[in-house]
C-alpha cells in the first residue's frame, strides 16, 4: 500500500521556501490519499467509506497517529512537528487547540517527509500498519 510513496523521488520543490502551514496542507492531503487508499479496496458504499477515512483524517486521528510515532521520530521530524504545532493556532471552535496543534504538527512532518524524504514516510507508514492493533 505505501509503495506509492516509497517508489516517489524527492521533489524539486524547494521545501525551504515552504512554511509550516503550507506543509501541514500538503501533508493533510497526503495523509488523507493514504486513507482512501487503504479502504478504497473495502467493500462497501461510497458514503460509509467516506465516514471511514474521515474517522482517520480528523485532527483528534491524526494527534493519535502522532503519539504513536513519536517515540520513532527523529530529532529532525520532531522538530517539523513542533514547527507546525507552532504555528497552527486555535483550531476549529469545538476542537481542543492543543489537538489540532499536535495535528497539525504531523501534517507538517508528512508534508516535509513526502517531498524530502518519501522513503522515510512510507517506512513510518509500515510501523503505523504494524502496530495498529498495538494499544502501547
């Protein structure tokens, strides 16, 4: 499933004229295609598997995705996520802002990782599927 991601070369994007914000953006969209790619290959209606990847791309998910990795991260990617952490501000008006922080800082970690290093993203990838069902 992540081959897609691994087979990719770094990007000609210039990632140092990229803020963390625009990163967090590209990193949302990336994270979300990683979803739907995982369930597009589930039975089922449209509707249900729309509800499914939104379960999974939603910022309370993707802090929990974050707290999983974290331990894996290198000093590098923890500093991306603090960068885009940073900078996210309040969030939604329901959502905790420490949450959509934290979601934010790992949109901005996948962005950079996609463009710069999509080895590394599809290896962190493989360690989320391993340890999926792994509640530690």
């Amino acid at each position: 499933m992540r081959n897609w991601i691994r087979d990719l070369e770094a990007s000609s994007v210039p990632v140092e004229t990229l803020g963390p914000l625009q990163l967090a953006w590209l990193g949302d969209a990336v994270w979300e295609l990683h979803q739907r790619l995982r369930h597009c290959g589930s039975p089922g209606r449209s509707d249900d598997l729309h509800r499914a990847v939104v379960s999974e791309v939603k910022a309370a998910a993707q802090a929990a995705v974050l707290d999983r990795l974290e331990p894996h991260l290198t000093e590098q990617e923890l500093d991306l996520v603090r960068r885009g952490r940073n900078r996210a501000g309040r969030g939604p008006r329901r959502g905790e802002a420490s949450v959509y922080g934290r979601a934010t800082g790992f949109e901005t970690m996948v962005g950079w990782l996609f463009l710069q290093n999509p080895a590394r993203l599809a290896e962190l990838l493989d360690r989320l599927e391993e340890t999926e069902n792994d509640p530690s």
